[in-house]
C-alpha cells in the first residue's frame, strides 16, 4: 500500500501538469494576449516559498510537486512573454 507521502507526491505532481494544456494552447496560437503574467508570476513565488519550506522540513511531496509546478509555470510566463502583442 501507498504511504500518504507518496500518494501525495503522485497526486501534487499530475496536478502540478495542470498547466500543460495552457502550454500548448500557447504554442499552437502563438499569441498570449488572454493570459495573465501577474497570476502566474504569484503562482511561482508561491510556489518557490513551498519549495524552501519543502526543504525546510525534507518533505519529498512538497519539494517534487511544486518544483514541476514552478517549471511548469515557468514555461507559461515565458511563452506569454514570447508571445505578447504578436
């Protein structure tokens, strides 16, 4: 049987993908004038505030799941930034 941590960092990380589709929306229009930078720029230092504490603490789950968050999100902002006003 699963630990709860391990459980966890398997449900963190597939949620932390949730921005996949955003991605390819991006790539497959090329445009990023519906998205907003300011959300997913507050995502990301959240989520590097989870990450700090994720190592704080040694929590696998918190670590994992909000370092592919931040990737995740991170790719956002820069096909947003890429994309603008095109």
């Amino acid at each position: 049987m699963l630990t709860a941590e391990i459980w966890m960092t398997l449900i963190g990380t597939v949620m932390a993908f949730s921005g996949l589709p955003q991605i390819s929306r991006l790539v497959k229009r090329r445009s990023a004038d519906d998205i907003s930078l300011s959300m997913f720029s507050m995502f990301m230092f959240g989520q590097a505030w989870w990450v700090w504490y994720g190592l704080l603490i040694n929590s696998i789950c918190l670590i994992v799941t909000n370092s592919v968050a931040f990737m995740v999100n991170l790719v956002i902002v820069f096909l947003a930034v890429k994309y603008r006003g095109k």
